[in-house]
C-alpha cells in the first residue's frame, strides 16, 4: 500500500470521526437540554437517529482502517473507548494528526 493511499484512509477515518464527535456534543449539550428542560424531544429524535447512523459508521471503518494503517491493539482500542466518549474522537484525533503528518514526511 502506497503512503497515498494509507493518507487517503486515514483523512476518511478523521472526517468520519470528527463528525460523529460533533454529533456526540449536539446530542448531549443542545438536544438533550431541549428534551428536558425545555420539554422539546423532537430534537433528540432527530439528532439521535443522525448520530446512530455516524456511530455505526465509525465502527464499521474503525476495525479496516486500524488493519490497513496496522495500529496496534491499544490504538484501535483506544479509538473504540474514544468512540463513546462526548469528546474522544477529538483526544484521539490528536494521535491521528501525528500519523497524518508522519505519513506525510515520507512523501
């Protein structure tokens, strides 16, 4: 495999990760207080239905992309505990801007 290629995988992985951290924070931090305070849970419905297709998304590219860019299992590990955390895909998305410019390096 090509660093273009593995470079490829890896920004897919981050957009996909990236995205549904955001969906992660909308969900807990703005419809979730709509829901409750508010008595609006309409938002939730909407939100939640988006961030369950991202989170499904996320693990189903999680498990090729760790094999195809060979992480350890600590780092794939890693990304699966950050998958459920309101802001580990953005910790984890740290360690995956190192890899990005590392692979870059070797261009």
């Amino acid at each position: 495999m090509t660093n273009e290629e593995r470079l490829a995988i890896l920004k897919r992985f981050r957009i996909i990760s990236l995205t549904e951290g955001v969906s992660m924070l909308i969900l807990v931090f703005i419809a979730m207080p709509l829901k409750w305070i508010f008595e609006l849970p309409a938002m939730v419905t909407y939100v939640g239905w988006i961030h369950g297709i991202l989170f499904i998304l996320y693990i189903l590219v999680l498990f090729p992309t760790s094999r195809k860019l060979r992480w350890t299992f600590r780092n794939a590990l890693f990304a699966l505990i950050a998958s459920v955390l309101p802001f580990g895909p953005f910790l984890f998305d740290r360690k995956l801007r190192k890899q990005e410019a590392l692979i870059e390096d070797r261009n």
